[in-house]
C-alpha cells in the first residue's frame, strides 16, 4: 500500500507527498500536462525540443547537471504523445536544491537564440539517429499516419519531420512555454524521506510566488471508429521483411484497457506466450516478435511487430499471426494462462512500488487521469479479469476491419 498526501497552491500547482523513512533520499518529480497531442500539425515535436530546452539554462540557472551532481543527485526527464515529465533524485537534505531548480526554470526559461539553436540541432541530429538514418527507423511515423487520421498520435513525440524544428523561431518557443509549463498545468510529486508539512512549507517557498497561467481547454478531434482494414507497404534498404499490424483500443480508462493490456500478454509476452512459441519457436518463421500496446491516456493501439527469418514469405508469416489470433478470439484460454500473465503483471507492480523514484512517477500520472488510487488498486483491476473477458476483447477488437498493417519490404 502506497501511502500519499494531497494539497496544491494558491496558483494551482498540485502536490502529492508519499514519505518513507528508510531511505536517505528524495525523488522529486514534476509532470507537465503537455505532449505531442498538444502540438499543431505544422509545429510537430515541440514537447520533446522542450525537454531539452528545460536543461539549457533558466533565469537564475545556467547549468542544471552541475548543480545536482553538486548535491550529490541526478535528474532526467521524458516525453510521450501526453506527458512532459522531469525529475531528480538526491539525498534528501538537499531537497532545495531540487525545488531551486525545477521551480526556476517553471519561472522562466533563458530564452535566447543561442539555447534554442543548440538545442534545435540536438534534437535533428536525434531525428536523423534515431528515425532517418536507422532501419525501420520511420516505422512508428507510417504506422502512426496510417492508423490515426484525426487525432494527434498521428505523429510521434519527436515530430513529423526535422524541419519543424528547424523552422522553430523564439516566439514559437515562448508562446509553447508560457502556455503549458505553468503551475496550474504541473503536478509535484515528492517520494521518500520528507514530512508532508515540510514539503507544503517548500513548495509555497519555491513555487508559490509563479502566477498562474491561461491554460486552454483542450480540445482534440476524436478518431472516428476504423470500419476498413489499411495497408501500407514500404521498400527500404532493411535486412529484413518486418510486419506491423496495430488495432486500435480504448483509452487509458475504459474498463477493457486491463483485459487488452493481458491480451496483449498472451498473444506475445515470453517464451510460452502464443505468437512466440508458436511463430518463433517452433514453426521459425520470425526472427523476432512483440506485442504490446501503446498505454496512451486517449484511445490507442495494441500493435503487433515481427521481423521475418530468410526465405519466409511476410503474407504467409502475417497467414500464421491471424491463425494463432483466432484461436484466442474461438477457444477461452485456460485459466492457467491468463494467471501466469497476472503474476507477471503483479510482479513488475511490486518492483516498482520498492522504488521511490518509480512510486513518484507512477504518483503524479495517475494523478494526472484523475485517479491517484490507482497506484494502489491497479493489480485488483487486473485481477478482475476472466478469460471470457480475454475472449471478448479478443474477437471485439482483433478483426480485420479494425487493423492497419504497415509492411516494411527490404529492396
């Protein structure tokens, strides 16, 4: 059981405390509710340039690394299609230096042209690593524009293209900031050894004089429901065929998202698990195969991804995939199965609860949907699943008409 507090400031800044006495440290986390979903089609991967912006020098502060090594810490940060999110962990009698740090740059970034112009190659030359210049590096880009026509996720965190970035001028930078990296847009999350009084009385010192902002409703457009399969087949200079097949599935808070998260699980989880034993193992037909599902807070995708052995047909790989998805959706699996999958899930919830960095993190998202207590009662939601659910959702969502297929075909 995680315990927690709960307060906010006068600005809005909303503060979740969870104290723990047998660590030496402090993980101080601070979530922003800004992502990629955010972004204008025609400035895509702002939310990540900002992630690096934030380490590139504030009003007061000109090197954040230096500042936290010097406390005997360390910091990072993230960024997905909903969520901007930094923190640090350090020893906790250096709590300030966190709050000094974080609180300075929610202030105000050092906007100057040189910042932005370091930071801007930075995330181009990651574009070109990591997209452009890698096999199957555009893969999540196609698979993204061929499965969402209206919403956002239609392109990734990075962007769609590096010319964004580079088109990003410092008024684009500032109106971005001063829109969403406000006090009433954040969530502060502090985990371990502080007392809830001292981390209010700290948050008022450090956060309490930054004035609100006018944070605008959002109002994305909705995917409207897939009705017709789509297929996209792209040649490329790659080692090998790969499939991807993406169905899409509700949000983060729909009753079915834990009966797909398991789904997913038994379809391709581990060496026992359906798509592996049969497709990888024994009939040796891919190289490698995942599945998994995007975990996004609007309704998402469960994706299917292999990479086929030489001399394997994809059509006749991807044959295989759909024959082993119908006797999931035809027979209900055994309860045997479904528990192995349970457990792992419940594994991975109690190694992440004895991290503090992990609980803060895992605090300020659910917080962020609404739901804190869920950092709590998430494995009984998973427990409440029965294998006529992993049925149901299997033949619900699994179906042709529902599936964007992106083949990436070696030249």
């Amino acid at each position: 059981m995680i315990k927690y507090t709960k307060a906010s400031l006068d600005n809005g800044l909303r503060i979740l405390v969870h104290e723990d006495k047998n660590t030496p440290l402090i993980a101080v986390n601070i979530l922003y509710d800004v992502g990629a979903r955010d972004e204008h089609e025609d400035k895509t991967g702002f939310a990540h340039l900002f992630e690096h912006l934030m380490f590139g020098g504030s009003l007061n502060i000109d090197d954040y690394d230096t500042a936290v090594q010097k406390a005997g810490g360390d910091s990072n940060a993230f960024t997905n299609n909903d969520l901007t999110n930094f923190y640090e962990i350090l020893p906790a009698e250096n709590v300030e230096t966190a709050l000094w740090l974080e609180s300075d740059r929610m202030m105000s970034l050092n906007f100057n042209q040189q910042s932005l112009d370091t930071q801007k190659k930075v995330v181009i030359e990651e574009f070109h690593e990591t997209c452009l210049n890698k096999p199957y590096g555009t893969a999540w880009h196609d698979l993204s524009s061929l499965a969402f026509k209206t919403h956002p996720y239609r392109w990734p965190t990075i962007g769609l293209e590096p010319q964004h970035i580079a088109d990003a001028n410092l008024e684009d930078v500032k109106e971005f900031f001063y829109t969403y990296y406000r006090p009433n847009n954040a969530i502060l999350v502090f985990s371990g050894n502080i007392k809830h009084k001292k981390a209010i009385e700290l948050s008022n010192k450090w956060f309490g004089e930054i004035p609100k902002g006018q944070v605008p409703k959002r109002n994305i457009p909705q995917e409207a429901k897939q009705e017709h399969f789509q297929i996209k087949k792209k040649k490329s200079e790659v080692p090998i065929d790969a499939l991807y097949m993406a169905f899409k599935i509700p949000d983060r808070l729909d009753p079915d998202y834990y009966a797909i998260d398991l789904l997913s699980d038994v379809i391709c989880n581990g060496k026992s698990s359906r798509l592996y034993k049969s497709l990888y193992k024994e009939q040796k037909l891919f190289s490698s195969i995942d599945a998994y599902i995007s975990g996004s807070i609007d309704p998402g995708l469960l994706v299917i991804e292999g990479k086929t052995n030489d001399g394997i047909s994809l059509d006749f790989a991807k044959e295989k995939i759909w024959e082993e998805l119908d006797k999931i959706k035809q027979a209900v699996i055994p309860e045997q199965e479904l528990q192995k999958y349970k457990n792992k899930v419940e594994s991975t919830i109690e190694f992440s609860e004895s991290n503090i960095l992990n609980i803060a993190i895992n605090l300020a998202f659910f917080e962020l949907i609404g739901e804190p207590e869920r950092i709590n009662n998430e494995m009984a939601l998973y427990n409440k699943v029965n294998v006529g659910d992993i049925k149901r959702v299997a033949n619900e969502y699994l179906i042709l008409e529902n599936c964007s297929e992106l083949q990436y075909l070696k030249t």
